[in-house]
C-alpha cells in the first residue's frame, strides 16, 4: 500500500498556533510532494482516471468532518482512522491527543491497544499453520497442548477460533489483572481447571480466554513461542512494524496514554494492567496503518490461501445449523442492502477499535481510540463514505 495522505487534525482549543501549524507544515510536505508530480504530468498523458486518493477527495473530505463532528460530540481524547480502497491508502489522519497532559497530538503512527483484532491476527498465525499441515484445527487441542486438562467433551481449534469451544470469557475483575504472566501456559492457569459451559459445538459463547488457548496450539504447532510466530509468520510478512505485544516496562515509542471515564462521565486516566495473560485474545498494540496492511492482506491470496480464507470468513454454525455470524477470528455479517462486511472490533482498558472491510469493494477502514467504551460508529459512516464513493468512481 501507498501511503499518500496522512495528516493530523487538532480539535481547539489549540495549545498554541505556532504548534499547529508546524505540525501541519511538516505532514503537508509528503502531500505535497506526492501530489505535484501527479498534477504536472498530465499535460501528455492524463490518465482515464485520476490517482485514488485524488479520486476520493470529496469522500475524506467528507469523512473528515464526520469524524471532527464526532470528537467534538462524544468528548473522547483521541482517535486515528486510516481507509484504503483496492489495497491504497486513501485516507489516514490522527483528531485529538494521544496524551492530554502535555498535549501530544493524535498521529496515524501511534499505537493503540487494538483489543479484540488481536484475536484476528492470531487467526492469521494459525491459519498459516493450517495451510503449512501443521496444525489440524479439527483434531483435540491436547495434541498441540498436552498439559490443558481433558474436559468432559473433546475441543477443537476449529471450535474456538468460532467461539464455539464452550471456554468461559472474563469473569469479576480478570480484565484489570495487574500481575506478569511469563508465558502462554502461565495464562492457562487463569481458567483451565473450570468446567466448560456447554458441549463444544452446541453454542456460541464469545470468549478471549478461548483465544488465549489458540495461541497455545499455535505455539504447540509451531514448536516455538506464540510471539515469535506472530512476528515471523503475520508481522513481518505484511510489514507490520508497529506491531507489538503490550508490554508493561519497556519504553515503546508512539504508544498512547489510556483513558477510561469515571463515574460522572469525566474523561480521566485509565488504571494499570498486565495484558501478557491474553496476547491472542486483546494483548497487542498496533497503528491504523499496520491494521490496514493487516486487513488488506485478507482481500486477496498472496498472504494466505484460498483455504485459509475458507477457514477464516466461512461462518461457523452449531450443531443444530444455526449461524453464528462470526467465521475465524472474524465476524461476518450481510447487511440489508446485501453487502458482506468482515470485520472485528475491540475494547480494552484505555482502547477502542474496530477493523471492517467490504470484500466486493474493497475498502477497509480501520478507526482506533484511546478511550475505554468509546463509541465508535463513526468507523462504518466513514466505510459508507467510501463505499458510495467507489460505486461512483466505478
């Protein structure tokens, strides 16, 4: 993908006009220098078509007052929001802060926890051992995990990535857990003696804890650790750079301040926690444009198989045939107007994120935000946008 429109956009007040608009000044050079070949080489050659992100100016201009209107309304610190149409990036801008204290602006290259679209990417990983004959997902976990205790009903990988494997999700206060877990099995121990909560197979049950244990079947596949994998079979791959695991102590540049809101709706900030418990299940912080390389990965079948997208966008069903709108690691849904969308969202402490493409046109949108619970509808008006927009240009 090509980047060719990334900006910031400051709600006021301002900190002070001079930061403005050197922030400005210094994002509008790549534009600039993007756009002006482009506009003079068309005195001999015009293309039948203009360039994709001056195609769809109406459409991010559009799109950028939604999102101004949105922040505005909603009051949340900050967000991030990237769009890419047939594998270009068209669209991607930072409104807000990523710290309120000192006032650091929002940028498309800070990190979020992305939550729950860490389940999709461990979907990735394990649809890569699956097309490699690594992995069975329709064999008993204990093959890949011999050391998870045999429930009263066999459970598959296949099962869990469609959150039919019967594995509770949180419960009481695990979402705030504040202490290290070294390794993969460690995080086990949170809920591997419980008993499941149905026959696998016979319900849906949304669950991160699920995905925990997929990540160690991927690791028991793989035969190494579950983050290296992520790096050498998903990150590196789609050069995802900015893609990490969110771990506590080390300095990591472009991370985000957290925020949650308190009990009178005050935007403050978010409490600690320890997210090594679940990497697969929420555990990994990310940029809209890493995500965007992530998604578009999935439109086509460079990256993975058309097997791999059979397992992963073929929406899974109980046993007694009823659909469960989710494949692996993704949700399915058709809308009234017919249109398939593939997408994931995520809550964290201090993130909100939502991941949505529309396969038959080919736009992705990936919006990010720094608040705990924060609406984030303004991510499928924006694919809407764009959407209409292609139909347009088409």
């Amino acid at each position: 993908m090509k980047d060719r429109a990334r900006r910031m956009t400051m709600p006021p007040p301002l900190p002070t006009a001079g930061l403005h608009l050197g922030v400005v000044l210094l994002l509008a050079l790549p534009l600039a220098s993007t756009v002006t070949p482009i506009a003079s080489a068309q005195s001999d050659s015009a293309p039948a078509t203009a360039p994709a992100p001056l195609r769809y100016a109406e459409a991010v201009e559009e799109a950028r007052t939604l999102v101004q209107a949105d922040i505005a309304k909603r009051d949340y610190p900050g967000i991030a929001i990237a769009v890419s149409v047939d594998g270009e990036t068209v669209w991607s801008e930072g409104f807000g802060y990523a710290n309120l204290e000192h006032r650091v602006p929002m940028l498309p290259s800070v990190k979020f926890r992305v939550g729950s679209i860490s389940k999709s990417m461990t979907a990735a990983a394990a649809a890569k051992l699956f097309e490699e004959g690594r992995l069975d997902v329709d064999a008993p976990i204990q093959r890949y995990v011999p050391s998870f205790p045999e429930k009263a009903h066999p459970i598959t990988t296949r099962q869990l990535g469609g959150h039919l494997g019967g594995i509770r999700h949180y419960e009481g206060d695990e979402n705030f857990i504040r202490d290290p877990y070294p390794t993969v099995l460690d995080g086990l121990a949170i809920f591997a003696d419980d008993p499941l909560l149905h026959e696998p197979g016979s319900k849906y049950t949304y669950t991160s804890h699920g995905f925990n244990l997929i990540s160690a079947v991927v690791e028991g596949a793989a035969e190494q650790p579950f983050l290296d994998t992520m790096r050498e079979s998903v990150f590196r791959p789609l050069g995802m750079r900015d893609t990490v695991a969110d771990f506590v102590t080390p300095i990591i540049p472009g991370r985000t301040s957290y925020y949650v809101r308190d009990a009178e709706g005050h935007v403050v900030n978010a409490p600690f926690v320890n997210n090594s418990y679940k990497w697969a299940g929420g555990g990994f912080l990310s940029t809209t444009e890493d995500v965007l390389r992530f998604a578009n990965a999935h439109l086509d079948d460079e990256f993975l198989s058309e097997a791999s997208h059979k397992l992963l966008f073929t929406e899974q069903r109980t046993r007694e045939g009823e659909g469960v709108g989710y494949g692996f690691g993704w949700f399915i849904r058709t809308r009234e107007d017919g249109r398939r969308l593939l997408s994931h969202s995520g809550g964290s402490v201090g993130g909100t994120s939502l991941m949505v493409m529309e396969p038959d046109a080919r736009v992705v949108v990936v919006g990010l935000i720094n608040l705990t619970r924060a609406d984030n509808g303004v991510v499928t008006e924006v694919l809407d946008l764009f959407i209409d927009a292609v139909a347009a240009a088409r």
